[in-house]
C-alpha cells in the first residue's frame, strides 16, 4: 500500500483589496479599517494612531506582502484599542459645548430668538460665544465665526512680519490640515491651518512668522531658524505648546 505524506496547509492569506490597501481590525463596538501606506524609505512595519482624524495607518516597506502587513495588524489589536480609548473625546460644537478661542475657553450659547450669527459676550462663568438662528445651524456658524476670525489674525500677523522682514507674500488661504500647520509656496502664498484661532494668539503669531520666513529661506536649515528667532525670539515655546496640545485642536467641530 502506498502512502502519501500529506503537508499541514496553513491558513490562506486574506485577501488584497483591489484598490487601496487596507486591513479591517475587529473592535469592541466597530470594524476599523486600517490603511496601508507604502513608502519606499522604510525599513519595518509602523503602525499610528493619529489623532486628528482619529484612525489608524500602518506604514510598510514595499516589499512586505499584504499577507505580513495585514498579520502585523492583527497581532497590534490591543495596542490599537488602547491608544484610541486613549484619545479625548469630540467636541461638536453644539448649546453647551466648551470651545477654545485664542486659547480661552468660551461656551457656546444657543439663542433661537437672536438676531444676528455670532458673537462673544461676558458670562457669569466666562465668555460666551453666542449663536442665532435654528439649531441645525449652530455648528455651520460657529466654524464659519471661527475662520473668519483666523483670517483676521493671520492677516494681521504676516502684515506685520513681512514688514519685519521686507518681503511680499501673496494670498493667505485657511484649511483644516491634519498634517501640517501652515505651508508657504514658490510664489508666496500662504497656507495655514483656521483650527490655529483655538490657541492661545501667540502660538498662532508663531505660524505666521515661521511662514513668513520662507519668503527668504525656503528650507529649514540653521539660517532659516536664526531669522525665525530674530522676529519671534519665544518660537521654541510655541512648537512647544504645539507639540503637546496641537492634536487635541482637531477635536473641536467633529460629530
């Protein structure tokens, strides 16, 4: 009788998407999907919690197979469901809600029977930031304020730094980047983040003259620090505040 020797068969891999990678990471409460990013510049498997858009992506080298990058994932489940119950929780900005404005906490104070959008006034427990009009309205007006008050600032502060320095700038665009700050181009326009209205002012002063300082140094080199130090000498204390309190500006305005 001949026998044939049968080989144990491993599980199959679970399979690639078809666009995109990706890796659904059973929770508690939901399916999370995690992104796969390729770069070409990494040596091992990064997993991140990030805390702006509140999800998780993991970082890998071209080379390793959907198989062991989805694996990764999967071993990592209990360190992904830490860090995220880690994260504070959403602010949306509702009747009630404490909200930050140049760094000073304000609540939000629904007025149905108001004229006018919004304002600030005087409360008996601090600042208020008073919203007419229809409650489905209340959080598309406070942002709306909140931006409108950031291009004031931002104008105001890169004015007085490009005198400083005697350059030009051209337009000043507002966005809700998780990535990065502010940006200045080839061509002098600038960019930074409206949640910047939330810190305290001198943090968002900070942004304007860093990026005001690409007008001469488009580069982050030791030259380019000296001449961010010399109009805005407290520049370590900003990077410092946002380092430790930036991430937790994303959370203001989110359902």
């Amino acid at each position: 009788m001949l026998f044939r020797r049968q080989d144990r068969q491993s599980p199959p891999p679970p399979p690639r998407p078809a666009r995109g990678e990706w890796v659904d990471l059973a929770l508690e409460a939901e399916t999370l999907k995690v992104e796969i990013r390729r770069h070409p510049s990494a040596q091992r498997l990064t997993l991140r919690v990030r805390a702006a858009s509140r999800d998780v992506t993991l970082t890998a080298p071209p080379h390793v197979s959907y198989a062991s990058a989805a694996a990764f994932v999967q071993r990592h489940r209990e360190w992904v469901r830490v860090r995220l119950g880690r994260l504070p929780e959403n602010v949306p900005f509702m009747d009630g809600a404490l909200v930050p404005v140049r760094g000073v906490v304000h609540r939000i104070d629904h007025r149905p029977e108001a004229r006018g959008t919004v304002w600030i006034e005087d409360g008996a427990d601090g600042p208020l930031l008073c919203v007419a009009g229809e409650a489905p309205y209340v959080a598309r007006r406070v942002g709306d304020y909140l931006k409108r008050q950031a291009r004031t600032d931002f104008a105001e502060a890169v004015r007085r730094h490009a005198a400083a320095l005697n350059v030009q700038v051209g337009r000043i665009t507002l966005r809700d980047t998780a990535s990065r700050w502010g940006s200045c181009s080839s061509d002098g326009s600038l960019s930074f983040s409206w949640r910047l209205i939330l810190a305290p002012g001198w943090v968002l002063d900070y942004l304007a003259a860093h990026e005001v300082c690409h007008r001469l140094e488009m580069n982050h080199s030791a030259r380019f620090w000296r001449l961010v130090e010399r109009i805005y000498p407290e520049r370590r204390a900003a990077e410092a505040w946002l380092r430790q309190n930036g991430a937790g500006l994303h959370r203001y305005g989110a359902e």
